[in-house]
C-alpha cells in the first residue's frame, strides 16, 4: 500500500472546528473495528455478498482518510465480492490495519 | 428547509449534520439510523427533504421511497454511482452525492432543490363508482363441483396459489377453487388485501405480526417478498 491515510477531508470538512473533528474520529474510530469484524466473520463464513455490503459500508470510511486508490480496490473488490469471488482479501485486509493503525496514534 | 437525515452509520450523520449546519437554508427535524423509524416519524409529521443512504440493512433507500404515499425531495447519499441510472425513475430524488460529500458539493444538490417550485396541495381523489361497488360489496362466489359457492370476503385472511388452483382460507373453512391469484385480487378490496408474496395475498386487517421477511396471519407464517415489503410497510399504521 503506497499511500498514507490523511486527515485532509475531516480538515475541510471541519472547517476549523477542532470539537467536531475530535467528536468525529471519535465515532469513526469506534465504528472501523466493528466494521472490520463484521467483514471478517462473513469472509470466513463465505457469506461474500454480506462482505461486499461490509465492503460498501468500509469504503465510506476510506474516503474520509483519504485513500483514493484504495477506495477503487475496494470498489473492485466489493464487486468481485458480489460475484462470489475473493481474490483482493489480503489488500483489503491491509488497508483496514493502516487505517486502525492511523486512527489508533490519533489523540481524540 | 426543514430536513431528514436517514443513513445507519453514526459517521455518515455526522457528516451530513456538519455540511447542513454551514447551509443556511436548512434545519435538521430528525435523524434517523433506520427506515423504520423514518417511516414512523414520516406518518405523523411532514418535512421538505430528505437525505438518504441507498444501502442500509433490510430496508433500501429505494424500499423506503415506495412506502410513502407523497415523498418530499430527497438528495440520495451513497458511496456508489452504480445506483445514479435507478435514481432518476424517482420523481421525487433531486439529487445524488457521493461519499464523501464536499461542501461545494453539497450546497449545490441543495440549489437545486431550493429551485424547485413548492408542491400544489394534493387534489382530493375521485373515486371510481365501479371500484367503489367492488369495495363495498362483501360476498364473493367461487365455482366449486358446478356449485356456486358465497364467501364473505373479510372472512378472507389467506388465498394461496397452488399451481392451476387457488386456496381460499377462512375462519370457518378453507376453500380449493380453479382460478390464480391475479383474478381473485381483481375481485377483492385492494384496501383490504395485498399481494405480499408471488404465492400469496393476505387480509391485511387479520395480520397478527411481522417479523424481518415474514407475516404471522391466523396460524400461518407467510413470507414476504423483497419487492412487496414497501407496500405492506405503507399500509400499517406506525406507531
């Protein structure tokens, strides 16, 4: 994964406000394991079309930090994912570590 | 404008709560986490638009959109333009944002429905005298063995399709006549029953609960089509 997770929307869409920003990445921070889980256990149950509605819901908060590559593979991979495949598991799987890893270092 | 939010993710709420603060023609009335409680809200109080997520579990933006009699404006919110072509067979969706949603963005969909000319007050209906005689009559004849046999309708709950023949069930007796589905809804009061499944209309008075996909009716569980759910979810009266 060569890009890095970023706060530039939040920023924007905070226009300066640090309460909402702090409040914000709060929730963001408690919802993404959730998500992360819920995808987890459908993949290894091979429920691929509950994963690729999982998927759907996770894109929302890849775009928020930023990842625009990685919000196409995952646009990619929820459409495999619809189709019963699984081939992108793996790079999914390592952009949801850096995201939780970028959320985790941020003081909210 | 007064405005819904409908989306089941926290975040995304927050979101729309923050780009709708920094627009001056808006108010947020509510927010809700499911349709459901949209729809319930919806039955007792009007607003001017709605923000909805297309995907949440059980319940489509476009599910919900089919349950409400005279929708107000609705801007969809998404994290897919795959949905955009369906978008536009709704009168009522002014617009479409994809997550994540820029304030630019935003407060242009908001334009648009700031452009659109306010609703003429809903005309009263003019009743169909025929449908109306359909409606009020209360006994139905069926053919069985070269008998005409009377049914009194609201003792109706249940008609099943069981291949060339129907199964008419009521409180007192079941009846097995040779016809389908599509002719004994012609003769029932469409107020009163609903097709609810390909197989199956029930009396939608004699309905005991509903559970996810299914309707418990007298003693019979019976399932309910995803396409069919908005229509039933119209017709009850939420509390």
């Amino acid at each position: 994964m060569n890009e890095q997770p970023n706060l530039s929307y939040v920023h924007e869409l905070s226009g300066g406000d640090h309460d909402f920003e702090k409040n914000f990445l709060r929730i963001v921070k408690r919802e993404l394991p959730l998500d992360a889980e819920r995808f987890r256990e459908n993949i290894a149950a091979e429920n691929f079309k509950e994963a690729a509605a999982n998927v759907h819901k996770l894109k929302h908060k890849i775009s928020i930090l930023g990842l625009e590559d990685s919000h196409r593979l995952a646009q990619e991979y929820e459409l495999q994912l619809r189709e019963g495949v699984n081939k992108l598991e793996n790079s999914f799987l390592e952009i949801l570590d850096a995201m939780m890893n970028y959320l985790e270092k941020i003081q909210t | 404008m007064k405005c819904l939010i409908i989306d089941d993710e926290e975040s995304a709420r927050m979101v729309l709560q923050q780009l709708i603060s920094k627009n001056p023609n808006l108010e947020i009335d509510a927010e809700f986490s499911n349709a459901i409680q949209a729809i319930k809200h919806l039955n007792h109080q009007d607003t001017d638009l709605i923000f909805l997520d297309i995907h949440m579990p059980d319940f489509t933006g476009f599910d919900f959109i089919k349950t409400l009699k005279n929708p107000p404006n609705v801007i969809l919110i998404t994290s897919d333009s795959s949905f955009a072509i369906e978008a536009f067979e709704y009168d009522c969706i002014v617009d479409y944002l994809l997550k994540p949603i820029t304030q630019e963005r935003f407060d242009k969909a908001v334009q648009k429905v700031l452009s659109i000319p306010p609703k003429e007050p809903l005309k009263k209906e003019i009743q169909d005298p025929e449908s109306n005689l359909n409606q009020t009559e209360n006994d139905l004849y069926v053919n069985i063995d070269r008998r005409l046999i009377k049914i009194d309708i609201p003792s109706i709950y249940l008609i099943e399709a069981k291949g060339d023949y129907i199964l008419i069930k009521t409180n007192s007796k079941n009846y097995t006549v040779h016809s389908t589905l599509k002719k004994i809804e012609e003769k029932l009061p469409q107020d009163l029953f609903l097709k609810i499944h390909r197989s199956y209309v029930i009396n939608t008075k004699r309905i005991i609960d509903i559970e996810d996909n299914s309707v418990l009716i007298e003693k019979d569980v019976i399932p309910v089509s995803r396409g069919n759910k908005p229509e039933l979810i119209r017709r009850l009266n939420l509390l």
